[in-house]
C-alpha cells in the first residue's frame, strides 16, 4: 500500500506535482523567474512548501491584501486534496527587504472605524 507521501509524486516527472504547480506558476506571474526557488518538507502535518522571490516581486506574490498568496494557496489545497495530502505555503521574505510598513492606529481610530 502507497503512503501519502508517495501519491503526491506524478511518476511522469522528478519533482512532485505540488512543487512542479507552485513553481510554474510563481513564474508565470514573476518578472525574475530564475530567481524562484520551492523548498518541499514533509511531516506529520502534511507538505510544507516554502517559496523564495526576488525581493521586486514579493509585491507581485502577496499581491493587493495578500489576494494572490490566499489564491494560491487555496490553488495548492486542491492539489492537495486531489493527491490525499494536506499541502500549504510560506513565503520566505527576501533578505534585505524593506520592512513592511505598519500602519499604527490610534484607538480613536479603530472605534471609528467599528462604527461604519
């Protein structure tokens, strides 16, 4: 009998379907291509897929709000699902990035903002 780890590989490629989808499209949507990298683990939580970009296209990655990490990742659960393994993400921020500004509310602020 197969584990779970082993039905994730597709016997057509080296690399497992999981890192093989994170990788084309990360790069389909990157102006560094070359520079993506997937690191795949796997434990008892599942596959751990951690991805590094050139620091220019983490904004492209994470996207507006993080609406394009969320897309992917869901993306990567139903490959996940489809290969009876539970599959999930972390993007690596690159060294010598520009820390994310963070936006400090006062709390007038955020009671104005339960208002609306």
């Amino acid at each position: 009998m197969l584990q779970w780890q082993e039905l994730i590989i597709d016997n057509r490629m080296a690399k497992p379907v999981d890192q093989e989808f994170l990788e084309y499209l990360i790069k389909s949507i990157v102006d560094y291509p070359d520079d993506v990298k997937v690191v795949r683990k796997i434990d008892e939580m599942g596959v751990l897929l951690t991805l590094s970009v050139n620091a220019q296209d983490m904004s492209k990655v994470i996207g507006r709000g993080g609406a394009t990490a969320k897309s992917v990742r869901s993306l990567l659960r139903i490959v996940g699902i489809k290969h009876n393994a539970r599959v999930n993400l972390k993007i690596e921020e690159p060294e010598g990035a520009a820390p994310r500004p963070r936006r400090v509310s006062s709390v007038d602020e955020v009671v104005e903002d339960l208002k609306l």
